[in-house]
C-alpha cells in the first residue's frame, strides 16, 4: 500500500492519470487519497515528480 505526503504533493493529477485501477481520488478538503483498491504496483511512487509517495507497510 502507499501513501500520498499531502505537505510535499503539488496535486499535479499524475498519480491519478498513471494508476492502473483507479485507486486515487482528489478530494476537496485533503487532497489526493489512495485508496484500498491499490494493487501496490508503485508506478504512482515511481512516477510521482516531486516524490511525495511512499511504500507503507499495513500491519
């Protein structure tokens, strides 16, 4: 699973564009979310300009 940093995110959309199943939302209030549809490919992380994605571990 990853996590979007909202202090360093631009909300440039990318994650959202590249995310193969759709697992990020922008929402009003907070910003882009991933969600629990996430398959953890980490192309979002891997493509994220300003490296505000990161891997976290669900425990």
């Amino acid at each position: 699973m990853f996590k979007i940093n909202k202090d360093e995110c631009i909300e440039c959309g990318f994650c959202k564009r590249i995310c193969p199943k759709g697992a990020i939302e922008l929402h009003s209030s907070y910003g882009y979310e991933i969600d629990l549809n996430c398959i953890s490919c980490s192309l979002c992380s891997k493509n994220c300009p300003v490296n505000a994605i990161s891997k976290i571990e669900l425990t």
